[in-house]
C-alpha cells in the first residue's frame, strides 16, 4: 500500500463521502497537509483472512490432565 500526499486546498471542495470512499476503493492512504503544516491521515482498515477450519478433536478431559502433573 502506497500513501498519497495532498495539501489541504487540493482535498476542500471534496465532500467527507467522497474522501473515505476513495481511500476505501483504492486501499492507499491519504495524508492531508494542513495550512500549519501538520499532517492527518486517514487510512483503511486492513481485512484478514478468516481463519481455516482444522480437522480433528480435542479430547476429554484434556485440561484435567495438564493440571495433573
């Protein structure tokens, strides 16, 4: 993911939605420079994968034996 940097001027006459929706579509963040010179980020989310379902079983009384010993 690349991040893309932008003046605050070029950003105002983007509506909220329209900001978001674009870091959204295109998985890069967006770093805006304000009139100060600070900086504010805006960045989407990374998705995992789910996890795979693994075969097999746990057996009774496992924990039981653990705590045994």
């Amino acid at each position: 993911m690349t991040d893309r940097t932008v003046r605050l001027d070029d950003v105002q006459e983007w509506t909220l939605a329209a900001l978001l929706n674009q870091v959204a579509r295109s998985h890069q963040a967006i770093r805006v420079v304000m009139e100060d010179g600070k900086t504010v980020e805006i960045r989407p989310l990374d998705t995992l994968e789910p996890l795979p379902e693994l075969e097999g079983f746990v057996p009774d009384g496992w924990k039981d034996a653990i705590y045994a010993r």
